[in-house]
C-alpha cells in the first residue's frame, strides 16, 4: 500500500513530469493520511497551482482547512512566488538598511530591485517557505505533503540546501578570519567590535542552522520521502528515470512509483493495445529503476474534483505492482 509505505514519514514530496496527476496523488495522500488520522499539510510549490480547482474551494498562500473535522484533516496552501519573492526581498531590503552605512542605501536597492528578476530569486524566496512548512510540520502537523512543480523546477530547489549551506558557512569562515584580524587590531588599540558585525554573524548562522536542518530532513529516509508520478508512456519513463538517479544523487530516499491512469484491459479492443503498449513501458522502467515499489492507480471515469472524488481515488492507491 503505498499509504503504507509513507505512513511513519513526516515529509513527502510528490512530483514528475507535467501533466501526469501529480497534484491529484498528492491530494489523494493526504487525504488518504487524514481518513488514518493524520494532521496534513499540503503544500504546493508549482506556479501552475492547481489544488484550490482539485479541492472545489479557495486556497491561498496561508493554510485553509480543506477536510475536518475529525480524528485528523488536510490543511491546503498554495505558495504564491511573487507574494513570496516580495517578501523576501523586503526582508532583505530591510536587513541591509540596517548593516549597511546610509550612503551605500540607494546602491543597495537599486541592486535588489535588480535582483527581482535575477535568476535563482524566485527558487531562493521558495526554498525559504518550505523550510518554514517543514518548520512548521514538525510543530504542528504528523506530516507534511509537497505538491511539486515539474521535474527539474524541484530537482534544483532540492539541491539548494546543499548549496547555500555550503555557501553560507564559506561567508561565515571569511567573518570568523576578518573577526580575528579585527581582534588583533583592537589589541592594538586600534577599534572596537560593532553591534552591526555581530548582528551580521546572528543572521548568517540562523540561515545556515535554516537550511542544515532542512537538508538534513530531506535527505533522512525515516522522515523523508519523494514520490515519483509518472504515466506508462515513452517521455514520462524517460524522465522517471532520470529524475530518479538525480534524486538518489542527492541523497533523497525515492519511496515510491506511481503509474497513473492506467489504461482498463477490459473495455474495448483500443484501450486494451494501449493497455499492451504501457505494459511494455513499464517493463522497461523496472529494468531500470528494480528496487522501488511501483503502484498502478487505474484510469477513472468523470472529473477529479472534490473531496469524494479524492476519496475515490485514494481508495485506490492500493498494493503495489510485483
């Protein structure tokens, strides 16, 4: 069961390529955990959001109750990037105001303003709120459920805790040799330590400590799990793979496969060759990735909207294939 398999995580991120359900999975998960008595929160990344039109109800960039009362309930948000990035560069905009002299605050937003735009910004402002929501999971929640956005949108954001880690203690080993050097110089009677430097210190270790501890989440397999959705055709297994050996990569426990809208065997001669063709494909994916459950969730009639239809469909998130 692949509810079975997330059961004791407190993390999962569902993604794959676009357009193969991955924001349906991820509701069906979360519903499925809240029916088990679970506290969700279900997040999504992905610019495109999708889950206020699954849901058949407004979710913005807080959470809404979006199922309860009862012994557990899916709390729903949806990231908004440019809420998001505006925020962040305020944060940051005032962060400077503070540290820098009067007469480099002109440069300093025209160089944030700048940075609006910049490549990296948006991921950047985005790795912030799921820190927060992980922060927050762990509070508030038994899990927390990530609607993602397409394959190489997330694989890059996944990699950024790594990165700015690195990045951020490289910034603060340059503090620490510039303390000392300032330190040898107030021996001399040269200066006094500023309120400023230390306030500049206090920031880079809380954003250090920040995503240390969200890349320590992501990549601990007892917490952590990412789901990949795929459909049994040519390009969705060929990025399944790929996305698959690049998560390994970077140490991300793959909990599971799903084969989404599986094509019925049964309901007329068209259905069933295209019922043979995925067969075949997914031949080939277990020959590549062998080692990771995989479950088929069969095409279904009507649209996919709604909290019974959810429901529907995380009764079928069932055994998975041999």
């Amino acid at each position: 069961m692949l509810l079975d398999l997330i059961a004791a995580r407190r993390v999962v991120f569902v993604g794959g390529k676009g357009g193969v359900g991955k924001t349906s999975i991820a509701a069906a998960l979360a519903l499925g955990r809240a029916r088990a008595g679970a506290r969700v929160l279900l997040v999504s990344t992905d610019p495109a959001h999708n889950l206020g039109h699954l849901w058949d109800r407004p979710v913005g960039d807080e959470p809404v109750r979006l199922t309860g009362p009862g012994a557990g309930h899916v709390d729903g948000l949806e990231i908004d990037p440019e809420r998001t990035v505006e925020q962040h560069l305020s944060a940051v905009a005032g962060t400077m105001r503070r540290l820098l002299p009067e007469r480099m605050h002109a440069p300093a937003a025209r160089h944030l303003e700048l940075a609006r735009q910049a490549p990296g910004t948006h991921e950047s402002a985005v790795l912030e709120r799921i820190a927060e929501a992980v922060e927050r999971g762990e509070k508030d929640y038994d899990l927390v459920v990530f609607d993602t956005a397409p394959s190489g949108h997330t694989l890059r954001l996944l990699a950024l805790p790594e990165q700015l880690t690195s990045w951020t203690e490289t910034l603060l080993a340059n503090r620490d040799r510039s303390e000392r050097f300032g330190a040898a110089v107030r021996g001399l009677g040269g200066g006094e330590e500023t309120d400023r430097d230390a306030e500049l210190r206090r920031l880079l270790v809380r954003r250090r400590d920040r995503f240390s501890r969200l890349r320590d989440a992501v990549a601990d397999p007892a917490r952590t799990g990412f789901v990949i959705v795929l459909t049994a055709e040519l390009l969705p297994i060929a990025e399944t793979v790929e996305v698959h050996e690049k998560l390994t990569g970077l140490g991300v426990d793959v909990a599971a496969l799903v084969a989404n809208r599986r094509s019925p065997a049964d309901a007329g001669e068209l259905l069933a060759r295209r019922r043979e063709q995925e067969d075949r494909h997914l031949v080939r994916l277990r020959e590549r990735v062998p080692d990771v459950p995989l479950l088929d969730v069969p095409l279904l009639p009507g649209d996919l909207v709604g909290a019974e239809a959810l429901a529907a469909l995380a009764d079928r998130l069932g055994p998975s294939a041999p």
